[in-house]
C-alpha cells in the first residue's frame, strides 16, 4: 500500500463523526450546507452534525443526510449557553470539526473541543488553537469569490462547486399545493437592513406591473408583516398576503414552482438557491462582489446603474442611508426587475 492510501485510509477514519458549526442568521445557516453536501460526498459513511442559532433548526427537519442538529440559544443567557454547549461538544467526541464562522465564540467552540481535527478560518482570533486554519478570501483581490467557495475552502480545492441544498419533505409541498394552481411569482420584499431593502413604492410599482393572469404572493417572516400590509393595500392589484404563514421548508417548496421569485440581498435568495428555484436579486447598498449573489440555474441581479461613490456603505447593510438619499435603492429600475419575470 502506498504512503497516499495510508493518507486517504487515516483521514476516511478520522472522520467518522463530524461537526459543522455556522450560528449565524438564516441565509448564512443555507450557505453553510455546501460544506454538509461536500462532506457527505467525501465521507458517505459520516456521521454529520450542524450547530445553529436557535430559530434556524426548522430549516433541517428531516434532512436526509444530517445525523442531528444542534440548537445553540444565543439570545437568552448567551455565556451560560455557550459554556453548556461547550460540554456537550465535547462529550460527543467528534473527530473533526469545521468551523464557517469568524467569531470567538465559535473559535471557542471549535478550539475547545476534544476533535482531532480542528478548522476554521486564519482571522478567527482563536484560530492559534485549530489544527488547521485558512484565509477568508473576501475583499479587494476576491470580488469574484463566492461566499459557498469561502466555505469550501475549509476542505480544501476542489474544481466543482459543491452547492448549497434544502430538502423541504413531500409535506411542506402538499401544504403549499393550494396556491400552485395558477401561473405565479413570490416577493420577499423585507431585509433585516434597511438600506439592503427595496423601497416600499418600488416594490409596489413592480407588483401593479405584473400581469393578472399571474398571481403574486408576498413572503417573509412574521415580523415582516408590516411592510407587507403596505405593500398589499397600495397595490393597485390582487395580492395575496404570506408573511407569516409558512415555515421555511414550506417557503422553499412555493418558490420551487414559481415562475420567478424576487428578493433583496438577504435569506430568501439563498432559500430560493438551495432548492435550483428562479429567482432575480435585488442589491441596494451591498454589491455583488461581496459573493452572495444568486446560485440558481436561472438566476438574476439587478441594481443601480448609478456610479455612486458612497456604495457599498458597509457590508452587511446599515439601519439607515448615511447620506440620508437612499439613492442604491430608489434608482433600482423596475423595468429590468420585470424583464426577467
């Protein structure tokens, strides 16, 4: 046997029980499964775990590979929770654990384990403690770096893409059957960043711009709902409301089948990539260089064509436009958002 099947042989049996640890927000937790399908490939016989924010968790039910989900409560208690999640890290013995996050804590997770192998990226400031660590390859010199390659980088090269997957169950498209009846398209039209959001009138312009044959419904979460009542009740068309109504899977499994789905640089565009479903983005104050563009068959972006020197103001968005002109947003041209439609 050669010194390289002894190599395959030992890291094939190292990895017999495997942790993936992304506690970030939804659109991070969905980007984050290209490195579960790319360990999958690599070592079918695994045993797979992923640790999120508690919230997110609904997006793994019945997840065909996963062994379990770890829930990691980071709202309440925040410390407390993370000492106790330390514990039952270590009492699992993994053998490996791949680390997507940046952030001490998560460095503390990863760093204090009992795993053989330890990854995460160089500028996690407890990344002296990982056995092996590399460079997030973000900004200046990696504008055509996706954020799905940044992650893979933490299994090494690989000349295909592995991507991002969801598995809404036989059920979550039952129950959303009853609006597939019809020709339609969704809108999430809400970000947790303002200046990441469409304006309400831009949204509302697109909409009446829509055919009638074609149904439109409005998705997102709960919190959303105001936003989307606005939306609703100055259109000058029928739209149907479903902010709130569906769980995440469920939203998944309607944008499958709609002819497109529109959305600002946020949560719903990886949703809709993580099941191949069209869908058109929406970049108000971020870009696309920052790699979180859409990852669909069909698949596009729209924004300003405004040579703005204040854009991007910041790279995950900002409660408020600096300059007080939101001029990323109301300069989007609602025309080229339809030509994809």
């Amino acid at each position: 046997m050669t010194n390289l099947h002894v190599l395959v042989l030992t890291r094939a049996s190292l990895m017999d029980k495997v942790l993936v640890i992304q506690t970030a927000f939804i659109g991070d937790a969905i980007l984050g499964t290209a490195l579960l399908e790319r360990l999958h490939q690599d070592h079918p016989n695994a045993k797979i775990d992923y640790l999120v924010r508690d919230g997110n968790q609904s997006l793994f039910n019945d997840h065909p590979f996963l062994n379990e989900v770890l829930v990691w409560n980071k709202q309440d208690s925040k410390y407390v929770e993370l000492w106790q999640m330390l514990r039952e890290v270590r009492s699992r013995k993994y053998d490996a654990i791949f680390n997507i996050q940046r952030y001490t804590a998560s460095g503390f997770l990863t760093g204090f384990s009992t795993a053989k192998i330890k990854v995460g990226y160089k500028n996690n400031p407890l990344s002296f403690l990982f056995s092996k660590s590399v460079e997030h390859r973000f900004g200046n010199g990696f504008e055509k770096v996706h954020e799905v390659d940044r992650v893979l980088d933490l299994v090494g090269c690989n000349s295909t893409r592995t991507n991002p997957v969801l598995y809404p169950s036989e059920n979550d498209f039952l129950l959303v059957k009853e609006f597939q009846s019809e020709p339609y398209v969704t809108v999430a039209p809400a970000s947790v960043w303002f200046t990441k959001q469409l304006p309400a009138e831009k949204w509302i312009e697109l909409i009446d711009r829509i055919p009638e044959s074609i149904n439109v419904y409005l998705i997102g979460a709960k919190s959303d709902s105001a936003l989307s009542d606005e939306i609703a009740e100055k259109s000058q068309r029928k739209v149907f409301d479903l902010t709130g109504e569906l769980k995440l899977l469920q939203t998944a499994a309607l944008m499958k089948g709609a002819q497109m789905n529109f959305a600002n640089d946020s949560a719903p565009v990886h949703l809709a990539s993580a099941v191949n479903a069209p869908i058109t983005e929406v970049f108000c104050s971020t870009v696309p260089e920052f790699g979180f563009t859409p990852l669909s068959e069909k698949s596009f972006m729209v924004q300003t064509n405004q040579d703005l020197d204040c854009r991007p103001c910041g790279i995950h968005g900002r409660s408020a436009c600096p300059k007080g002109h939101f001029k990323c947003g109301h300069s989007i041209d609602v025309n080229e958002m339809i030509s994809h439609l």
